[in-house]
C-alpha cells in the first residue's frame, strides 16, 4: 500500500472554532425550551455529549459536553470548586489556569495552555462555555434518559448544579456550507499508551513493564474484576509501530457496530457488515464491489502513519521519563507527607535510586508530577479523523491524503478529543492500579506456568489413553469472543471488548477489536 499525505492552506483548526477561542465564554443561556434542540450522541464516564439538531448558525455542526455526577451521590458538585492549592503551584507557569474561578474553566485552560501547543492548534479544540439554566440540564436528563445504556444511567447523572457546560465543534463531520458534497466518514481511534518504560526507578519484581504493555497487563486484571469478558488483542505497540498492518478499528454506522478489523475481506464474515455502511463507503471509495472496506481501512492506516499525528502523541506520552514508581516519589515531597513507599520497600536496594529524587530541587520534583499528569492525559485521549471525497473540489482550507490503491484524493482532518485534566490528588491512585496490574500479571503468568506444566506431566502419565486435559487457564488467556451485533451506541461499549470471528481453513478471517470507532 502506498500513498501519501500533503497540506493545503492549513489553519488552526480549519477556522471552525476561530470565533470561539477569541473568548472562553458564548453570550447565550441555554433554558428548559432549548433542550429539544439537542439529542444524545454518546457518553464517557464523566460528561454526556449532546449534538446539536436546530438551526441557530452559533450551534450548527457543534456538540455540548455536560459534566455527570455519580447517580448515588448527593449534589454537591457544582463546578465552583476550584483547583486545590497545591494544583496552583502545580500549573502556576501557564497563564489563566490558577486564577480560572472554576475546575470547569482551569480544565478548558489546561486544553488551550498545555495539550494545544503540545499536541498542535490545528488538532486540539479548547472549546467554550455556555451558561445553562438548571431547567435546561433536567430537561436534556429527561429526554435522553431512554437512550442511554442501563448501567450509565446506574452510575451517573447529569450534574445539575453546574451553570455552564462546554460546546465544542462536532469533530465527526465537516462543517456545513464549504462544499455541496457533504457525506463524510469519521473514524476515532483511543490509542493508549504506546511505549515501554525504561525508568531506573522501576522495581525488579515489577521488570515485565519494560517487556509487556500495560494495556495487556491491565486487561488481565479487569477479566478477572469482571469488567471486561474476554481480553483484547490490541496492543498498543502495534499502532505506534509505524506498520499500517498491525492495527485494529472499530466500526459503527450511526452508533451501531458494523465491521471489525483490519483484514478488509468482506466475503467470508459479510453477515457483520452493515449494509447501510457499506452503501455509505460508496459514496467515498471508489471500488468494486467487496473492496470498499479494505480500501477504506487504507485509507485510515495511511493518514494515521503518514500525517505523522501517532509521532507527535507519543513525544507527549514519553513525558511521562521515570514512570509512576519514580514520580510517586516526587508526589510525596510536593504535598509535604512521608513517602510511603519508601516506607514500604525498606531495605530494598533502589532505596539509594529514591533518595536522588527526595532530595531534587522542589522545582525538579513539580515538573516530574506535571509532565506524568499530562503524559496522561496523552495516554487515554481519543483522536477523531473525518474524511470526505475531494472530487473536483480544487481548493480546500484542508489537510490532503492520496490514496494510491484507488487514485483518489481526500480531505481530512484530525482532532485529539477528551483531553481531560488529571487530578493532582490521583497520583496515589495511578500508583496503587500499577502496583495491582503488575503484581496480578506476574501472578497469572506463573500459576500458567504451573498449569502449563501440569498439563505436561499429566499427558505423559496418559500417553496412549483415550481424552485430554484441558486447562481451564489456556481459556482465561485466550483473546476474543463473539460480540452482539446490535449495539445501541459506540460509546456505551466497554473500550476492552474484543470481536473475534472465524472461520476455519484456507479463507480464515479474524477480526479483532478495540476501542476504535467510525461513525457516517
């Protein structure tokens, strides 16, 4: 496969937010009449995302981003709490952050000040704030309560205490009105972590993190939470590796699941696909019938690798220099407590390692904490890319890729979404899920070896007799399931579940899949 990607009359943004980002607040209160207007496009685990359905110029093609609260807790969070003074010390170099009057308003700072330089203008969008009557907020939990997933509803619910919520541009299309030919495809992609630590700080029973992703690791252990039902086959390293080959997406149309995979074979598994997406990949890919899908997936591997978007996250990740087993270290100093894993590893030989940094000038241990906190925020962002046929289309304010396989030039554009602010009093937290990954991991891949080797030795016990023995582990191990077709929206799916369909013989066909999504 070959192609490649070129820019044309590139802007921040392609314009669309220019007249937002001139200032933090829109003129407008949103009341109980304006919920009608807004329909429910999906959900994270803090904010429900509203898009926009009327008419008014200022909210066309934008989407509303409103914070939750958990379902069982009392409402107390209005938004006005803002960061801790600590976090002030923390974020005091970038402008606006510290005086922000609310987390809501540091955290769209932290967006435009820290991930927007980083990550580049032309693909990160800060957004503003529109003030919103309480009325309005009971009214959208109201009308949207039957579109989301039971155990979303069981878990949160909109805040409605908050008087402002974020609007952002709809990053899965392309703003109306530049050109007739409006059909696009959007594609979002939750890369991960894409790098091994190498940190000197890192414990040796803990070694397998410079081998194993954590991705992986953690998998592991939400099998056996019960948080997920079967493990992934993603690996993180693939999509970072610069191989368009090695990666998987996942594909909805209008929400619902509609093909997995980066095979590109249709004939085999065609009772996956949904007919609706395939007929919507005509209105893009120029193809033959049974090619739209792999040509298609080309499409996405080739911008992805060749607009070099992977390059500039991971320098971002790699901020992150000494992992959380050195960072905690740095944590304890800045909020004046005893480090309690020095405590904990007393004797340990990397004990003289974590006295190099408790003794750090107290700026050297600050940028430890925020470089890890915003590495991050690297790791569990989303990146959206929306194509569309460029035609006879000459001029275009967008970024262009050729697809050598079909002759065809696309417009493209690319934004990082949920750059979420991590809270400085999580650090504890990071450190304790790494801790409990690592040692989960390490433990299944012994009692495997156990198993392994009992299996061994039982079959040279039962050579010549007639049965096998299974071990009940191998299965454990295994990634892949079949997963329900009909899913009423993508991001109601748990990010770790895996779709793995077969079929036996020469015109094997596996798909797997992970939180990548597609929307038309």
């Amino acid at each position: 496969m070959s192609g490649s990607v070129s820019t044309c009359g590139t802007k921040d943004m392609v314009g669309e937010l220019d007249e937002m980002m001139d200032n933090q607040w829109m003129a407008a209160v949103l009341g109980a009449k304006d919920a009608v207007e807004w329909i429910y496009r999906g959900e994270g685990a803090a904010n429900l995302v509203l898009a926009y359905c009327g008419s008014a110029p200022k909210f066309v093609g934008k989407v509303l981003r409103i914070q939750k609260v958990p379902a069982n807790g009392s409402e107390c969070e209005n938004g006005h709490s803002a960061l801790t003074k600590l976090e002030c010390i923390l974020w005091g170099k970038f402008e606006g952050i510290v005086s922000a009057p609310t987390r809501e308003t540091a955290e769209q700072l932290y967006v435009q000040k820290v991930m927007c330089p980083l990550l580049g203008s032309e693909h990160v969008d800060a957004g503003i704030h529109v003030l919103v009557s309480r009325e309005f907020l009971e009214a959208v939990e109201k009308k949207v309560l039957g579109q989301r997933p039971s155990w979303r509803v069981d878990a949160a619910k909109v805040n409605p205490l908050c008087d402002s919520v974020l609007l952002i541009a709809d990053h899965s299309k392309f703003p109306h009105g530049i050109f007739k030919e409006d059909f696009c495809v959007s594609v979002e992609i939750k890369p991960k972590g894409g790098f091994l630590p190498v940190s000197e700080f890192i414990a040796e029973e803990n070694a397998v993190k410079k081998k194993i992703p954590r991705f992986k690791m953690h998998q592991l252990l939400k099998l056996h939470q019960g948080k997920i039902r079967k493990l992934s086959k993603y690996d993180p390293l693939d999509m970072f590796s610069g191989s368009k080959d090695r990666n998987n997406f996942r594909v909805f149309l209008n929400g619902s699941l509609a093909f997995g995979g980066m095979d590109g074979s249709a004939d085999s598994a065609s009772y996956t696909l949904d007919q609706a997406f395939l007929d919507g990949l005509k209105h893009i890919i120029v193809a033959k019938d049974g090619m739209h899908i792999k040509y298609f997936l080309e499409l996405v591997a080739e911008t992805i690798f060749k607009s070099g978007l992977l390059d500039r996250l991971l320098e971002v990740q790699k901020l992150d220099a000494i992992d959380i087993e050195g960072a905690i270290h740095a944590y304890y100093d800045i909020v004046s407590q005893p480090c309690m894993v020095c405590r904990e590893k007393d004797g340990n030989k990397l004990l003289g390692r974590y006295s190099s940094l408790h003794s750090m000038p107290r700026d050297e241990k600050l940028k430890i904490v925020r470089d890890y906190l915003i590495s991050s925020t690297a790791k569990d962002l989303s990146l959206m890319i929306s194509f569309r046929s460029r035609g006879n289309n000459l001029e275009s304010p967008y970024k262009v890729v050729f697809l050598e396989s079909t002759k065809q030039t696309f417009d493209y554009k690319a934004s990082f979404i949920d750059l979420d602010m991590k809270p400085l009093k999580k650090m504890e937290y990071y450190y304790k899920l790494d801790q409990q990954i690592v040692s989960f991991y390490v433990k299944m891949v012994k009692d495997k070896e156990a198993i392994d080797n009992g299996y061994r030795s039982q079959k040279d016990i039962n050579k010549g007799k007639e049965g096998k023995v299974v071990a009940s582990f191998d299965f454990f191990l295994s990634a892949g399931s079949v997963l329900p077709q009909n899913i009423p929206h993508c991001e109601n799916v748990s990010e770790d579940v895996v779709l793995d369909l077969s079929t036996h013989g020469s015109n094997k066909i596996t798909f797997h899949m992970f939180e990548h999504t597609i929307f038309l």
